[in-house]
C-alpha cells in the first residue's frame, strides 16, 4: 500500500484559512510563477516549486477530504482536484441526492473506513489526507505516515487549524525536505511511529 500524506498549504502561525474559510495569499504561490503546474494555464510556480510538487502530485491516487470541504467547493464540480484518480469524503451524511451520480466520490463515516477505502482504490499510490479537522483526526489516530506542509510567509492570528482540534502531543521526525520556493517553504516531516 501507498503511504498516507496529510498535506496543505498553511500560514507560518499554523492556519489553512481564516475564521471566514477563506485562504487569503495562502495559494499566492500557486499562482505567481512561470512554470504551468498542470493544464488549467492557471497553476503556475516557480522552477523549484514545480521540481517538487510535480512528482508529488503524480504519485496522489486518492484525497481524503471531510464534508465542510466538499460543501465548500461543491465536490470540485464533480472533477478530483489535481487530477487525482478518487475522492474519499468524511461523512454521516450520504452523496447528494443527484450530484454528478458518476464522479469518483465515495462517502463514508468515519475516518478509519475512509483511510481504508482510500487505500484499497490508490493502491500502492499515495493516499493524500487534506489538512484541518479531518487531517488531523488520521493523524491522532496513528494513519498518517507523512506531514507536508507549504509554509507561506503570512501570519492568520485566527482561523482553521492546520491539524485542526489535536489535542494530544504527536512527535514527528525531522524534516527530510526543506525547499525554498518563491513565497513558499516546502517542509515534509515523516511521522514518528510510537
């Protein structure tokens, strides 16, 4: 099986959005380069953040999100996001009655049964786990193998947790990526194993 990833972009303070769920500059980085990062046109970074992230997107077979996300972005329009292969959506409530009834979506309650589904449908790919609630639910449940973080130069105060509402201590190894980008640090951090 593939490793699980928690993965988002996030402000130095440790915030993936505002109290309002909005990003502010958190995706700045995303879009300011001159490297197309995928085929929108739109994506675009710099040489070195395309060096990593490019790679890293490739091996995603499936992203685990929880319901707020998916309400939020109308499940991406029924399109996986980053061209991954299946979406793994946190919750007790069932797919909308008609939305897009052949999208790669799949609902479940609870995240054990989305880590294993996900697994099952990425195979031996990388199942990515989005930051936040969710995310940090995986990781206090001993699921995560990896932490990634895109660190944008920007302090929030307030807002949505990176690792949502941990409330127990999670020790992690030292990062075995450290990358400068252009507005952005590229950290990964393998996740200690008790």
């Amino acid at each position: 099986m593939g490793k699980v990833v928690m993965y988002a972009s996030v402000s130095v303070d440790g915030f993936i959005a505002d109290e309002n769920d909005q990003p502010g500059p958190l995706f700045d980085w995303l879009t300011s380069g001159d490297v197309p990062l995928d085929d929108s046109g739109f994506v675009k970074v710099s040489r070195t953040s395309y060096d990593y992230i490019r790679p890293y997107w490739d091996e995603i077979g499936v992203t685990i999100a929880g319901r707020h996300v998916f309400d939020m972005t109308d499940g991406w329009d029924g399109e996986p996001p980053a061209g991954v292969d299946h979406v793994v959506v946190v919750s007790r409530r069932p797919r909308p009655e008609g939305w897009h009834p052949e999208a790669p979506f799949h609902f479940v309650d609870g995240i054990e049964a989305a880590v294993a589904t996900a697994q099952e449908l990425a195979g031996d790919r990388t199942v990515e786990v989005a930051a936040g609630d969710v995310g940090g639910q995986v990781l206090a449940a001993g699921l995560v193998d990896e932490v990634r973080m895109e660190v944008v130069p920007v302090v929030f105060g307030t807002g949505k947790r990176y690792f949502g509402s941990v409330h127990a201590q999670h020790l992690l190894d030292d990062p075995d990526v450290v990358i400068q980008g252009d507005r952005v640090l590229h950290l990964r951090y393998p996740v200690r194993r008790r």
